[in-house]
C-alpha cells in the first residue's frame, strides 16, 4: 500500500511506437496505459516513425484520460511530470515530451525529462522495491543491447558494454522474417521455438578468446543473423523443408547463451551478486529461465519486471521520475528538447 | 481568456487576448525549434499579459497544413493543455489566419491567394475572395501549378516570386490575429486535428536509430 506522503508521479513514454503514460505512488504502480501502433507498422517490417508520430498525436489525450480514470486520480493531484526525452524516434519522442511541458505548465508542477534506458532499469522498483546500492542490468531491446553498472540510478549508469551491430531485438526481427513469422519477431520466436529443439549449433558472437580481448562486455548478432539465413538457403537449396521451430529454438538459445553468459562474467568480475534485466527481449521465456538457471549456480539474485513492464510503457518513466522526487533531484528546463541519441549516461536531460 | 499558437510554419507565435484586446504576443527567435521554444513562450507571453493558467478560459490553435513535426508539437500542446485546464480547443486553419490579417491590413481588396512552405518544392495553398471567405482549398501543389497573378500573402511568393509576383503581407501567421478570429466568430472553427495534406512517407526507421521495445 502506497504511503500518501510519498510522490505522485504521472510518466510519458513515446520514443518508438507504443504511447505509455503510467502512474505510480513511490514504488506503487497505479495505472499502466498503453496504445501501440504496432499493427500499423507491421506490414512495413518495421516501425515507420511518420506512422508512430501521428499515432502518438493521437493516443496521447485518451491515454492520459485512461491512466488517471484507472488510477484513480485527477490530474491536479499529480506531484510531477516525467517523459523520455531520448534515446528514440525524434518525431515521436517530440509529441510525448511536447505534452509534458504542457501537463507541467497548466499544473505548475515539475518536469523531468529522463533517459529510456534508465526507466527500463528503474521500472523493476515496481515489481521488487528499491534497487541494491550496485547492480548489473541487462537492457536488452529492439535497438539497444547493453550492460550497464547502476549504482544509483537517479545519478548515473557506467556502460560496460553494448552490441556493435545489431541489437537483440533486431537479431529477433531479422530472422523471423527469414522464417516467415511476423513481425515485431521476437514473441513469434519464442512462441515457435517451444515446439522445436535446439538442433543447430549457431554461432556466438564475440566469444572466442580473441574477441574476448577486446569485446568481453560486448556484443554482435549481424554474423548470427546471416549464418541463420545461410542455413535456411542451404536448406531450401538441398529441397528439404526448413524446420522453423528446430530454427527458431537453436537461434534463440544463441543469442539467450552469449546474453546471459556476458552478463554472468559481467556481474562475477565486478563484485555484483544481483542482475536486473530489462528490455522488450526480456520478456523472452528462454532467457528468463536461462538466466534464472545460470545466476543461481552462482549465487546471483535476478530480477526481471513482469513481461508487460518490459516492454516500452509509461509506467517506467513514472518510476524513474518518483525516484527523481524522492531524492531531490534537479528538474528540467521548459525548453527541454527531444535528444533522439541522448547518451545512456545522463539519466535526467 | 483566450490563449493562442501557431506551429504550422518555421517559427512558433503566441499570444493572449482578454476578450476585447491582443494582451501580449510574441514569436520564437529560431526557425525549427517548436519543441522547445512554445512552452517557454507560452509562459513567457501569459506572464506579459500579467494572466495565470488558471484564468485561460480557452485555447486556440493553427491546426495547419504546415510541416508534420512542428504540426504536432502545437497540436498535442492544445489538447494536453484544454485536457489538463477543461478549456475548449478551438482549431483554425493557418492560411485562414493569414488572410484575415491581410484583409485587415488593407493589404488586399478583392481575390487573393495564401501560399505557404510545404518544403519538396510545393506550397500549402488556398484562394480567398474580397471578404476573405475561403473559396479553395487548402490544398499542396507545385508553385508553376498554382502561379497567379492575384496578391498572394504568406511565405510563398517570397520563395517562389516567379509563381507568385504579387507578394503582399503577412508572411507569418500571428497567433494574435488566429485569437482575433475564434473571438469574432467570422471563422469555421475546427477540431484540433492536424491538416497533414499528405500520406506519411511509408519508410521503416533505420533500426539503429529506433530504442524498439
Ligand atoms: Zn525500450
């Protein structure tokens, strides 16, 4: 049960294609609204950010209405205003920060503009209270694949390491499509490989001792991503029917393999006994399980937020900016701006 | 209180009006900076007029055409705004507020045309007879297409004079005048939806430059 004294906090997310806005008491999420255009895009293979714009113009308003109406709350209660300001779609991005200012400037209350990565890592609060002083979180998404030190996450993140070419997610879409699954691929993924088996030993990128030199915090699924889509031409080639779940599994568990492997050395070399891990791929079963499996071999605690809190939603925003409150961190200026690239390491823009 | 914006061109303008008088108005120094210039200056011109959010009783808005990005920026902030204040939202289009300061300029008798920068070379256009009705469009075209010989006001006939010799002001709407119309009554007022004009470029984002899930 939320304390009352605790900060109210309504948050916008709208850096890709979901319009979130979400609303938390301290650590207690009370509303969790989310349009997605998603369906719009998918016929694209990917997400338009003229079609994402002019969806979150439109959602904005009726998403507001149907966080506070869940919630319970009228707009005036609301202690602050925080939005993603960056990393995202600059168009998109715009339209969520745009409403902001204007919820702040018609209640007079404070606005913060914070870091979409950050949200990802201060969203588990909801779900497992306050963060250990120092942890490991693995944000792992459609554009993002990194390993990030967070000790406080209102001050800053230290980036251990990150994909230097596709991001997980990425890797997900790019071989569905070869598979002939939808798009956005990684649920479809990970729906197809249930039936299948791990039958395929694809490669894991950036593992051999060499790459370990340089890259051991590092990722890359671009090689993985082709060797998926040899295999499958070889296949079709020879006339044989290409086993799309045996694929599909075999892919996953490349990428689940070097993703929690990364991320145990990761956690082992700097002294970390807990690994929070977030990002639309988190919500993957196979990682989930592999990562609980190998973290407690080894004594490490995981935390992952349920898969609806995952994925890009405006409750992540709300938990990160109620954290901003609770510690008295500076507020943004009114000319805050859209920062499509804004760095992972600034938390508040 | 009516509190009015126009993001539907490069610059941004804002502006107060009590009911009888424009009480304070003012226009963004940098093109392209929708984003981060209106609610400074929404703040800015509401303290000039010496008005707190509280008194807006009203919000007006140039629902465009005008380029996509800025669009949106004006847009989302009027409904946020009569959202978070319960204040109606009144929707005008720009080119409309450009012809009724022409007309009461003295700029003009008789026809004219509104051109405005629709970027890709064309011009957001509409045509006005000598009571400043509006008798076509808006529409975007190719200047050559739409050239006249007929006063044309707005940004156009300072981009394209070979399409549209007689250039007479203004070239920027006011959100002074956009306040003067929703108050006069003279106007087809709109929903606060945004005059696009145009399909949406159907081109998937370079996965790199989106944060996905
Ligand atoms: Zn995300």
């Amino acid at each position: 049960m939320a304390a009352m004294n605790e900060p109210l906090v309504l948050g916008i997310e709208t850096s890709c294609d979901e319009t979130g806005v979400g609303i938390v008491r301290g650590h207690t999420l009370l509303a969790d609204a989310v349009a997605s255009s998603v369906e719009e895009h998918a016929r694209f293979g990917g997400v338009v950010p003229e079609v994402a714009s002019r969806a979150h113009l439109e959602a904005m308003v009726p998403t507001i209405q149907r966080a506070c109406d869940t919630a319970g709350i009228a707009l005036r209660d609301v202690d602050a205003i925080a939005v993603t300001s960056g990393p995202g779609l600059a168009g998109a991005l715009l339209v969520g920060v745009a409403a902001a200012k204007s919820l702040a400037l018609a209640l007079d209350k404070p606005l913060y503009g914070v870091n979409h990565l950050a949200s990802h890592v201060a969203v588990d609060q909801l779900e497992h209270g306050a963060l250990p002083d120092r942890c490991l979180a693995m944000l792992v998404s459609g554009g993002h694949s990194s390993l990030l030190l967070v000790d406080d996450i209102t001050l800053g993140v230290t980036p251990l390491g990150a994909t230097i070419d596709d991001a997980a997610g990425e890797a997900f879409d790019k071989v569905a499509r070869v598979l002939g699954l939808p798009f956005p691929g990684g649920p479809h993924i990970d729906r197809a490989a249930r039936d299948g088996q791990i039958t395929i030993d694809f490669p894991r990128g950036l593992s051999n001792r060499k790459d370990l030199e340089r890259h051991r915090f590092d990722f890359s699924f671009s090689g993985l991503k082709t060797a998926v889509a040899r295999w499958i031409e070889a296949r079709e080639a020879s006339g044989e029917p290409v086993p799309v779940a045996d694929v599909a599994a075999s892919f996953q568990e490349a990428v689940c393999d070097v993703l929690t492997r990364k991320a145990m050395d990761a956690a082992i070399s700097n002294n970390i006994d807990t690994i929070m891990i977030g990002g639309g791929v988190a919500a993957n079963s196979r990682l989930r399980a592999l990562a609980q499996s190998r973290a407690e071999e080894r004594g490490i605690t995981i935390r992952v937020p349920r898969p609806g809190l995952c994925t890009d939603n405006g409750a992540m925003v709300a938990a990160l900016g109620s954290e901003l409150v609770a510690r008295g961190r500076t507020p943004s200026a009114l000319d805050l701006p859209a920062d499509s690239s804004l760095p992972v390491t600034t938390v508040v823009a | 209180m009516l509190l009015a914006f126009d993001t539907a061109t490069a610059l941004v303008s804002v502006a107060v009006h009590d009911g009888s008088t424009v009480r304070a108005e003012a226009v963004s120094g940098a093109p392209m900076k929708h984003g981060e210039h209106l609610a400074p200056l929404i703040a800015a011109v509401l303290a000039d007029a010496g008005v707190t959010m509280a008194e807006v009783t009203g919000i007006a808005v140039g629902v465009g055409p005008g380029p996509f990005t800025g669009l949106r920026v004006g847009l989302v902030t009027a409904r946020t705004l009569g959202l978070a204040l319960g204040v109606p939202v009144h929707g005008v289009c720009t080119l409309d507020v450009l012809a009724a300061e022409a007309i009461a300029s003295g700029a003009v008798v008789g026809e004219f045309v509104v051109a405005t920068d629709a970027r890709r070379k064309e011009v957001y256009l509409a045509a006005y007879d000598e009571t400043g009705a509006r008798v076509s469009g808006p529409e975007v075209v190719r200047p050559a297409a739409a050239a006249t010989p007929s006063p044309a006001a707005g940004e156009g006939p300072v981009l394209y004079p070979d399409a549209f010799p007689h250039a007479v002001g203004p070239t920027q709407p006011s959100a002074g005048w956009l306040a003067r119309l929703v108050l006069s009554g003279t106007v087809e007022v709109l929903d606060p939806e945004p005059l696009y004009l145009r399909r949406p470029d159907a081109v998937a984002a370079a996965p790199a430059s989106k944060p996905g899930a």
